[in-house]
C-alpha cells in the first residue's frame, strides 16, 4: 500500500467537524490510490468515539451525496461510486464470526473495486485481511480526539 502524508501519524481534533473534515482529506488520498489495489479500512475505539463521524466526512470527500448514518443494525451500507462500490460495515452488534460470514463481508472485501471501511475491526479477527489501513481514535476530553494511522502491509 503506498505511503501517504497520513501514514503513522497522529491527528487531534476538537470538534465533530473538525473530524469529519480529517476524514474528507483523507479520503482524496484514498483516491488517488493506483487502480486495482484493495483498500481496507479497519476503525478501532470505544463508542462515540468519532469513527462514524470520520466515515461521514470520508464518504463526502468521495463524493457521496447520501446521508451517511451507522449500519449498525443492518451490518453494511453500499454507497456507488464512479468506480467500485463504498461499503460502511458496523460490526458493533455481532457477536461471532458466524454472524460475519453470513453478511458476505469476505466477498466484499476481495473486489478491488471496493472501497471497504469498517467500525469496530477488531471483531472480525482472522477475517480482517493484513494489507489495511488502521485507524484508531481515543477520547482525550470531552469533544478532543485523537486519531492514529497506520499502513499494516505484512
């Protein structure tokens, strides 16, 4: 996966649209990614963290005009793009990787068409493939986060 300005860094922000606009940056350099190349997403926090509010400003900076809300119950939400398909999956409410299998998250994940990003990763376990992008967010105060990239290309 080819290294960015965002790659091992460490962000802060101070507000939800402060968020939401480091998730717009980073989705331009999401986009001028080489063709082909699968790009996997895994988001890691505590709940209310920021993760859906990234995602919002993520799928505005790739142009998606559709209200972003979590799929938390439904699992995943498609959203077309030029080329490929924006999957938001919300693995929250799962509680097996039985419950992972049956939403065809696998599939999703091998097209390289597909921009995948996906809250609460770390349920998936041997599911989650290793070329990925991580991202974490920590609750510093009450509105401050601070969020950490990560390329794991092993």
């Amino acid at each position: 996966m080819k290294k960015n300005k965002f790659t091992n860094q460490i962000f802060t922000t101070n507000n939800f649209k402060e968020t939401q606009k480091l998730g717009e940056d980073f989705a331009r350099s999401l986009l001028a990614r080489p063709q082909g190349e699968t790009l996997i997403v895994a988001l890691y926090g505590d709940l209310g963290s920021g993760k859906t509010t990234f995602v919002q400003g993520l799928a505005q900076g790739m142009g998606i005009k559709s209200r972003i809300i979590s799929p938390t119950f439904v699992i995943i939400r498609s959203h077309e793009l030029k080329e490929g398909t924006f999957y938001h999956v919300d693995l929250y409410r799962t509680e097996s990787e039985k419950d992972i299998e049956s939403v065809g998250l696998e599939e999703i994940m091998s097209d390289s068409r597909n921009i995948v990003v996906i809250e609460w990763a770390e349920k998936l376990k041997s599911f989650l493939p290793k070329k990925r992008i991580d991202i974490e967010f920590l609750n510093e105060e009450e509105n401050v986060r601070k969020i950490m990239f990560r390329s794991s290309d092993q």
